[in-house]
C-alpha cells in the first residue's frame, strides 16, 4: 500500500532529505573560493621528496622517476606530489638507501647492488653475473618467490622495495686498450659495481664504484682506464667513446638489471590506502617504459657509434668462461658464511634452472634463426 504524504514517517524523510540536500550543497561549494566536489578537497595533502642515484642527463633511467612523480599526481588529482632530485643534488648516487633509511627522502630510486657492502642480498635485487635476463628478473620478482625474499632483506633497513624499471641486457663496456682473453684484463683499472666488480677483482681487475656522472672526467683523466655503464644509448650521452673506443659486449654481469624505488616504513605507512595503490601503480608504468625506451632507442645509438668508427667486439670464450666459474664460486663462498644469502641464493638458482630451460627453447631457436 503507498504511504500518505501526509504520514509522520514521510514527513520525518522528506525532513532528513531535505536536511542532507542542503548540507550537500553547501560542502560541494565552498561561497569563498567557488570551489567545487568535497572529493577534492578532503584529500590528504602529502609532499614527497625522490632521491635519485641518476643524473637528470640520463633521462631513460632518471626519466622513470618523472613518470613516477607525474603519474602519482594525476592519479591523485595533485594532492600526493613527488619532487625528484638528481643525484648530487640532495644526496650523493650511491648514498639513495641510507637517505631513505635515515628520512632524508621517503623515496629513493636506485640498484640495490650499489649497496652490497650493508648486506650481499641485497644484489638480488638488482642482478647477477650470468643470472636473470630482463623478463625473467621480473618474473622472480613480481610473481616467484624474489619480491618476498627483497622485502625480508631491505626491512633491514626500515625500507620497502618497488620494482621500478630495467635497461635490458647491458653492454660490456668500454676500454682503452682491446681485450682479447682473461690474461688481458690483469690491470685494467675500471669502474664496475656490485657483484660484476667482485669477479672482475677476482680476475685481476682493480675495480672502482663510480657514480653516473663521475665516470667519465675519471676516465678522461686516466683514474680508470675502462668502465661499463648501460648500452649504447646512455653511453653515448655520457661520450665514453670520446676516450676509449673499444665496446665489448655482452655484460655478463648485468644481464637483465632491474632498478628499484626504495620507500621509508614509516612514510609508507602514513599513506592513505588510496595513495598507496596509486604509487603502486606509477611504479608499475614507470618500469615499463624505462625498459621499452630503451628498447627503441639502443638500436639507433648503436648504429651512431659504429659510424663514428667505434671498435665493436664480443667477449672471448676465454673471458666469458673464467668470469662464469668465478661467479659461481664467489656465489658459494659468501653463501658459505651468510645463511639469508644462501636460502635466497638457493630459490634464485632453482628458478634460473627452470627460467633458463624454457627460454632456452624456443626463444634461443627463434633469436639464433631471425638474429643471426
């Protein structure tokens, strides 16, 4: 039966809805500025600073953290803002983790490589010498079992890691004087990092840790007398090949590097949900395109060197062999005497065995046919 409009509880609703009409319309704007949509206005405001170990001339790789920003903010109509800092500018390259450790940037991006020397686990997260190839370090990372075994590593440090890009496979970078076996490389000093720096001093290298932008007035100089970086692209912008003309390839030691967004616990934790999600999913975007940028520019860069006269040659079997048993014996022996490297180590290898078995199929055959 229809209820009278003239009944107590019709009048009680028509009250209330008239109540809430009015009260809508009061918060949706604002008599003093004409803004409209409460939506808006009672977001959390949130200011974020972004550290860097990249300088802002290497826009592939720094240009990741400006998606980041950009895409945090329009996802947040411009209430979560992110300002990024190139390295040098509010930390040093290679000091990224401790300022996000410390609250001197809620956020960081940077290889967790760079940072070994706090705990060797740590370049899980970026890669290994003769590990994972791009496709198969994000894998491990996003769906195998490597992103909980980085989160375990870097609560260490009161941080929480977001995969955050990958620049392919690398080159093996560039040097002064031409290398044709393992005998040859004895004395070269070079700039090299993480693990890939462990076993080049394992073969005789002396080995420096340089950030992007100290390389090369140390090679024009003569402090280094060879270096690796990314690939053609980057390489040309940062002009190695000015001043050493030999360009050896592959860079076994970085097969498939992956970058990281480094965010502070306790910064993380004052996000609303919302923010959360959608840093989330910035991080997710900004991966993405650090590794197709790259995709469509190295061919190109690549091309630039060799007509410039740019002396382009693989490693020797020689080389490539010797740097392949040093790592697995520098594998073991720090998993001998540190018990997370080893587990963590262990669930890697299976997972390159499997990882490598299937991508060892058909994408070998296909790439050895249509690549040549």
């Amino acid at each position: 039966m229809e209820e009278s409009s003239h009944s107590p509880s019709r009048r009680r609703l028509l009250k209330t809805g008239a109540l809430g009409t009015a009260a809508g319309a009061l918060w949706a704007c604002d008599p003093c500025t004409g803004n409209v949509g409460p939506a808006v206005q009672t977001q959390q405001r949130v200011r974020w600073r972004l550290a860097s170990s990249f300088p802002s001339s290497l826009d592939t790789i720094y240009g990741a953290s400006e998606v980041l920003a950009q895409r945090v903010s329009e996802m947040t109509d411009g209430n979560f803002s992110i300002r990024v800092y190139e390295a040098g500018e509010l930390v040093p390259g290679l000091q990224v983790l401790d300022a996000v450790q410390q609250g001197g940037a809620e956020v960081g991006q940077t290889g967790g490589y760079y940072y070994t020397g706090k705990s060797e686990a740590l370049a899980f997260d970026t890669c290994l010498p003769f590990g994972l190839t791009p496709r198969q370090q994000t894998a491990w990372l996003r769906e195998g079992s490597g992103g909980q075994w980085m989160r375990k590593a870097y609560a260490d440090f009161g941080v929480i890691p977001f995969q955050g890009g990958n620049t392919g496979v690398q080159m093996g970078g560039w040097f002064k004087r031409k290398v044709d076996s393992l005998a040859d490389l004895r004395g070269f000093k070079m700039r090299i990092p993480g693990m890939g720096g462990k076993v080049m001093n394992e073969l005789g290298v002396s080995v420096q840790v340089l950030a992007g932008g100290d390389i090369y007035p140390s090679l024009e100089r003569g402090a280094i007398d060879a270096t690796e970086w990314v690939g053609p692209y980057d390489d040309e912008k940062l002009g190695f090949y000015k001043v050493a003309r030999h360009y050896y390839y592959p860079g076994w030691w970085e097969p498939g590097p992956s970058l990281s967004f480094l965010v502070n616990q306790d910064a993380w934790a004052k996000l609303p949900v919302s923010y959360q999600a959608a840093f989330e999913a910035a991080c997710a975007e900004a991966a993405m395109v650090m590794q197709t940028r790259y995709d469509e520019k190295n061919p190109a860069a690549l091309q630039r060197l060799l007509d410039d006269g740019v002396d382009l040659q693989p490693f020797s079997e020689d080389i490539l062999r010797g740097a392949q048993e040093a790592s697995e014996d520098l594998f073991s022996s720090i998993a001998a005497g540190d018990a997370t490297y080893a587990k963590i180590l262990e669930d890697w290898r299976a997972f390159r065995k499997a990882s490598f078995r299937w991508f060892g199929t058909a994408e070998v055959a296909y790439s050895r046919f249509a690549m040549g």
